[in-house]
C-alpha cells in the first residue's frame, strides 16, 4: 500500500558548525509499517531537501529520514500525518553523541554546561560536567544499569521529530536490539540494551523536552 496523494517531508540538513550541507544523501523508509519501499533525494547548496514519500509509506507509519554524507550517517523520525500537507525534518551534527544499532544509526544532543550551578550534571554518569567541559568517565561503562539524560530543543528539532525520536528508541527498546555509544571523545567498547527511555516537557518551557535512557551492559 501507499499514499494516494503526494505527501511531502521537507527542511535543512547542517553540519557540526552550523554550516549547511549540501550534497548529501537523503533517504526515507518505513519503521513501523509494511512497505519495504524507499525513497532517495540530494541537498541543495542551502542544505534543503524534499522528497515525496507516497510510495515509501502509510498514514501513521512512524519512518525514518536518513541524512548521509561522506563517513557520517544520521537518522531522524517523524509519524506521517496527513492532516499536513508537509511535514518538517531538520538534522544537525552539532553537540550531538551518536547512537547504533542493528537498524538505525542516529544521534542524541548532548546536554550543555550551564555553569557551576546547573541542574543537570547531577543526574548524569556519562558526562562530566563539573570540569565545564564534556568528557568521557569511566563511572558505568561497563556496570548497569547506566542512565543518561538529556534535552531536546525546538529551535534544532521541531515537535514531530522529538517525538518520532523517542518512539524510535521506544522501538529499539522493544526489539531488544543492542546499541553502542560513540561520539564522546571515542568509541565506548560496550554494547547495551535500553531497558526503559522516559520523555517528559520541561516545567515553564514550552521548547525544551527532557528525556532519560537506562541501558544494560550486553557485553562488548
């Protein structure tokens, strides 16, 4: 099955410095669907890019848009929703730590240092912020569960693909694939299992979304 009419996903691609992206490989495919089709498109010099996906899926279908260039591979989610005419994805490399699994290669946002009376370093094993900078620690590597926190923010991503994210790592969840962590200083040598992956608005914000990952050591 597919889409009767044209649907478009559409928006900008950026580098680690902000820096558009142009050239680089656009591709949708299904996650939660039934179609096994995909669909390929290029940035433009602005780093923008559309591309139909009325082939490729079905309303409600949760499918993920892959942005490649040269070595490095990033993935957003969004669910089709045909109330819009178009749908909103934008990527960006910058402050990001990457996640794998068998499925999807994608990134997270690293949580920025707010200075010595931040809220956020607390809660947090993977990341040390104390030295005002951020950097691999040795504290749960290798024990579980290890948790991390973070922040999504409307001016990188909009509403639909913070919430196409999560459903994605609720999906890795399910699957009970394995994932590694890299992009912080180096390559963490472990593979986990997310056991759980909460999401939550941010109190007085109306841009900022917090989430929280556990993992489990799966060996490595």
């Amino acid at each position: 099955m597919s889409l009767e009419g044209s649907h478009w996903i559409r928006g900008y691609f950026y580098d680690a410095d902000g820096n558009a992206v142009s050239g680089a490989t656009v591709t949708v495919r299904t996650i939660s669907g039934t179609d096994e089709t995909t669909n390929t498109t290029t940035t433009i010099a602005s780093g923008y890019y559309q591309i139909n996906v009325q082939h490729v899926c079905n309303d409600g279908d949760l499918i993920e848009v892959k942005f490649e260039t040269g070595a490095v591979t990033t993935s957003e989610f969004i669910r089709v929703n045909l109330d819009d005419l178009t749908q909103e994805v934008n990527a960006t490399l910058e402050h990001h730590f990457k996640i794998v699994s068998s499925t999807i290669e994608t990134y997270l946002p690293l949580p920025k240092w707010d200075g010595a009376n931040s809220s956020i370093q607390k809660d947090n094993v993977l990341f040390n912020f104390k030295q005002g900078s951020i950097e691999s620690v040795d504290i749960g590597i290798n024990t579980q569960p290890l948790r991390i926190m973070g922040y999504f923010w409307i001016d990188t991503y909009t509403r639909d693909t913070v919430s196409g994210k999560v459903e994605a790592f609720i999906h890795i969840q399910n699957e009970g694939e394995k994932v590694t962590i890299s992009s912080v200083n180096s390559t963490i040598n472990a593979e986990y299992v997310i056991t759980s992956f909460k999401f939550r608005t941010v109190k007085k914000s109306t841009k900022m979304f917090e989430w929280e990952m556990t993992l489990e050591y799966a060996g490595g």
